[in-house]
C-alpha cells in the first residue's frame, strides 16, 4: 500500500531500520551538514533530529539516500517502473483489442492520474502568519549567505493555460516572510514566471514541504514542461494524488502535506541571492533571482520539517537523480527508437556527462541523435554527451573510455557547440546560463586494432607543477596540478614522454585520482570546453591541423579549478570556491560515531578538545 504522508513513511523506515533519532539538541547552522554527510559517506541511515536549535519543530534528513530506501518509497524498484512505461506506450503503438487486453491492469492503473479533491485536509489544522525564522532552515557551508530551503519543492500554474508544475528550487531565507525564489534555466516554474511578468502579473506559488514520499519524489522527475508531475505522481503511487484548496492564494496544493506556504512571486523585482554551496562541490556566485513573498503558512498540528544537504557528490540528491533517470529515461526511446539505453553520469552531477548507447543505422545518425537530445527537456543542460554502440555499458566509465580509444577521431566524430543552454548552477562559463557542449562519437568502426597505453613517463618529471597522474582505461591520462593548469597542459600536450595517449586531462590536486567518482566529478564539473580545451585536432574552415599525423593526441581539457583565471573573475568572486571548513565537523564526528556504536572519527587534537568540552554527544543518541 502507498504510503499517505511522510510521516508514515518515517515509521515504516524506523520499523525497517532504515531511520535513526537524534535526540540532542543540533545546530542547523554547519553542524546537521556535516553529521548527514558524514552519515551518507557510510552508507548510513535516514535522521530524524528531534531538537534543532532554533526552531520549533524536528528536521528530518536522508530519506532518500539509498537504493533501499528509493525502493522503500516507491514500493519497487524505480527500473520496474521505467520498463512498465515505455512497454505500455509500445504495446499502445498501435492498439488493438488483444494488446488492450493484455494491457488492462497498467491502462486501469493510469485512472490514478486524475487528482483527488478534498474540502479539508491535514496541512491545514493550522493556518498562520510565516515565521520562516522558526523552521530548521539549513545553513550548511561558511560561505552560504544565510539559511536555506532544501527540500521544498514549489508549486505553480502557467498565468493563461493554467498547467500545473512541481519542481526543486532552492529557496534562501531572507526574513520570517520572504525567500528567494531560484528558478534555474529550463525549469517550468521559471517559465510560468517568464509568462507572468510578461503579463505584469504576479505569480502565485505554493512551496511544499513533505507529503507523501512519491509526491516528493516528483519535484524532480524531468519531464515536458506541461506534463504535470503531480498526476504522474498518482500512477506511480497507485492512488490519485489529494489535493485541497489553498487558503490565500487560487491554487490546489497537496493535501498531505507537512507544509504550505503560500504566496506570490511579483513581476520584476530581483534581489541578490546566494552564495550557495552547490551540487558541483563549489559555491554558486550571488545573483539577482526572484523574490517569494510568504502570505500564510499553513501546517500540521505536528509537522515534520523534511531537509537535504546539497554539495560535493556523492549525496542525497544521487539516488534521488539515479531513480529519476531510470524511470523516465527508457521513455526517450520512443522519439529516439535507435537509442538502447542511456544514463547521466551521477559522479559527474548528472548534467556534465551523459553516455548513450545506440545502434547507428543511417550516416551520421549519432549526431542526430545528439542534438535531438540537446534539444529535449532538461537533457539540453547535457554538457559532454559521449554516444557508444549499443551493446557497450553505459554506467560504467572504463568502457566508455575504452569506446573512445579504439572508436573516436577528432577530426570526423567530434562536434563543439561553443554557444548553448547551460545549466545555471554552472559556474565555468563567461556567461549565466550559457555555456558550450561537446559530443563525441564512437559508434563507427574501429580506427585502431591497438592496445591502449597502461602506463606513460611520468609527467612531474616534465612540469614540476603536477603532483600526481593516473592512467585510466582507453589510456586516458589525468594528471593533478598545482597551479596554472591551462600553461602546463599546453605543454604537455607537446611531450613526447605521452605516446600514444589520446586524452589527457588536468585537474585540480584536490582530485583523488585513485578514486574514479573523485576523478569523474574533477573532470567534467569544471571545465568549458570552448575556453579550456588546448590540443582538441578539429576542422577549422576546412583546414586539418598539420600536426594530426605528428601526435595522436586528441584532446587536453583543463578542469584544474585553482588556475580559474579571467572566467571566475568575470563571474564574481565567489564562483569556483571549494566546499572546505565546514564549522560542524568536530562535533558531527561525536555524533555519527554514536549512530553507528563504532570507533570515533580521527579528529585534530583541536576537534577532540571540542568534542571534550561539548561532553557526552555519543550517550546522548537515541538507540
């Protein structure tokens, strides 16, 4: 049975052991970050934190921070639900009786599609004047600018259509009353809010916070912009989604809710918001967003306040994206019919590396596939879209690097949009919004029968500026810099002590090369091809570059972020900074160790002290 609110799911997780108390007082500045990750590095468990200084009410975290709990929430696994979808639109194509037939129990199923209309409902026991100052709003990194909403994905409807959108946004806490409001580029709340200021209008919006499990889970399915997440909610779930009037505003809300607040979001006006530690384990730069005016809050008697860190991968947001990508992306196979599979690479923030499996049929129909894909929904955010044959594994890197060793040339399988949509937590761009993408072709036939390269000279010997490299599958180099990444890339890609290497990649030292998640997020999160690639062999104005036949080397990207130069600069200071120094640390360790009944954290002498002064944090946990 699907389960009607977030609170019962809380149960069903304590009951399966999937969800630990914490019942000493924590702090939502810094120290519920740090314990959460610390907790998500291990594997651990959903956090129900009972006293939160300041606030009047109990945080809950991680709730979707493993497969298990995914599974959990929706009752099978989301890969189920994906290959339910896409077979019921192809046994559809076209109808018959017998498919129908066939087909009757996930036809009947989709009946839940429709909303359910209620007169009163459990999120309106209390109806109030906002004090957003008294939720256990996150303040998760030094550089924030203040506290954020994390989990409260908000409600909207298009100002003439009246299409409903459900989708995540961050929200910062500016006073009891006000936030801001950050619709990233692509998303349909900022659509419906592009139409209304066009209109002078003001939006209405309805941010919510908890409900049922599925309900939450829909924020961030990506699907067409009028597709209402909501309905699609109902037939995962099994039962229609509820929904009650609100109070102030003329919009339906979900009735299970935790939370409403309702209120507006007015034309024109834009405040400045952020910093924000973000998804790419760097700061988001302070912008100028819209700006959400609370009018009433509406609640529980007893709510739960649900919240997420945001950061670094891996984190929450992981398996929340891993599921949404396996529901909803068989379904790109029915306008992309040689598409086999596809999968966003969750190391790599999803958006920044996207591998496709196809069969090509016809010449040239990787590339059509590609910018057919560019061109669709959020994956027009993509920024590397790698196509492999369709028999190659798309989530495991090795094989992807391995396809391009033997089947990709530069010169014929290699496209570079220097001008495209870009997402906007991006911070590597001149430009908000506006980036560039490269696609790599290695579908073709193999340009070379020979063994990649296991091992090269070492590359410190040549520039004392490198720290470390590592050669991956496909002879995929990476080295580790200290500075001026983009100067000691332009020469290494002269250096003969390479051989036939055909990438070669320059991060930043704090990559952990001997880890391939590190390795992925260090690469393809920090570099903009058109600025940052050197040595990329390509047509220009019909010319081949006359050193194609000298060195084999295909690409150089520089995705070091210490030498960000002219582009971090033009974007503000705060773009590019590194999630270090979390203020929560010593005392988190304390508590996760308490969690787990292990051995403590290896702490500095100075946390330690901490800990000694701030005295029994272990005991104090809830078993």
């Amino acid at each position: 049975m699907p389960f009607p609110d977030l609170q019962s799911f809380i149960a069903e997780l304590e009951r399966q052991g999937e969800l630990r108390r914490v019942t000493v007082e924590v702090d939502p500045q810094y120290e519920v970050a740090e314990l959460v990750q610390r907790v998500i590095r291990q594997d651990g468990p959903a956090l129900l934190f009972e006293r939160v200084k300041g606030a009047d009410f109990p945080l809950v975290m991680n709730l979707f921070g493993s497969t298990r709990r995914i599974e959990i929430a929706l009752g099978r696994h989301p890969e189920e639900i994906g290959r339910e979808l896409i077979e019921l639109v192809q046994q559809l194509n076209p109808p018959t009786l017998t498919r129908l037939w066939a087909m009757r129990g996930r036809l009947a199923r989709a009946r839940f599609m429709r909303p359910a209309h209620v007169s009163s409902a459990p999120v309106q026991e209390v109806v109030e004047a906002p004090r957003l100052d008294r939720l256990p709003n996150l303040w998760s990194w030094p550089r924030d600018a203040g506290p954020f909403i994390t989990f409260g994905p908000t409600l909207t409807e298009h100002p003439r259509t009246r299409a409903r959108n459900f989708g995540l946004y961050r929200l910062q806490v500016f006073d009891a009353a006000t936030t801001g409001m950050h619709w990233q580029s692509m998303k349909g709340g900022r659509g419906h809010h592009f139409e209304a200021e066009r209109a002078h209008q003001p939006l209405e919006a309805a941010v919510v916070l908890g409900g049922d499990p599925v309900t939450m889970l829909s924020a961030i399915l990506p699907l067409p912009e009028d597709m209402d997440e909501l309905s699609c909610a109902g037939y995962v779930r099994g039962a229609p989604t509820r929904f009650v009037r609100a109070r102030t505003i003329a919009l339906d809300v979900p009735a299970n809710a935790e939370f409403i607040l309702e209120g507006t979001v007015p034309p024109d006006v834009r405040r400045l918001e952020g910093p924000f530690g973000d998804h790419y384990g760097h700061y988001s730069e302070a912008e100028m967003f819209p700006v959400f005016n609370v009018r009433t809050v509406t609640r529980r008697r007893k709510p739960v306040y649900p919240g997420a860190v945001v950061g670094k991968p891996p984190q929450e947001d992981k398996w929340i994206g891993i599921a949404a990508g396996e529901i909803v992306g068989p379904l790109i196979r029915v306008i992309n019919p040689s598409i086999r599979d596809l999968s966003a690479s969750a190391d790599a923030v999803f958006h920044n590396l996207l591998v496709v499996a196809m069969v090509e049929r016809h010449p040239k129909e990787a590339l059509k596939v590609a910018l057919n894909l560019l061109g669709t929904g959020q994956l027009s955010l993509t920024k590397v879209t790698v196509l492999v044959r369709e028999d190659v594994p798309v989530r495991s890197f090795p094989a992807m690097l391995r396809e391009l060793w033997y089947r990709f040339d530069a010169t014929d399988r290699m496209l570079l949009l220097p001008i495209a949509p870009l997402d906007t937590l991006d911070y590597t761009s001149y430009e908000l919004h506006v980036g560039s993408k490269l696609v790599l072709d290695a579908t073709g036939p193999a340009r070379t029968s020979d063994a990649p390269p296991t091992a090269v000279s070492d590359p410190a010997a040549f520039d004392r500026r490198i720290t470390g490299h590592k050669v991956l599958d496909g002879g995929f180099v990476v080295v580790a810099v200290k500075e001026q990444p983009r100067e000691v890339l332009a020469g290494l890609v002269k250096w003969d002590g390479l051989g036939p290497v055909r990438f070669v990649a320059a991060v930043s030292d704090d990559v952990d090369l001997d880890d391939e998640s590190s390795t992925v997020w260090g690469i393809f999160t920090r570099f903009e091809h058109d600025l940052r690639a050197a040595g990329i062999h390509r047509r220009q104005a019909g010319v081949r570059r006359a050193d194609r036949h000298r060195r084999n080397l295909e690409a150089g990207l520089s995705a070091a972020g210490d030498d960000a130069g002219g582009y971090h600069q033009a974007r503000g200071p705060a773009v590019g900074g590194v999630l270090r120094g979390r203020a929560g640390e010593a005392r988190a360790g304390a508590l996760v160790a308490g969690i787990y009944r292990c051995g403590p954290f290896n702490l500095s002498p100075q946390a330690s002290r901490g800990l000694r002064h701030r005295g029994g944090m272990a005991a104090a946990l809830s078993t």
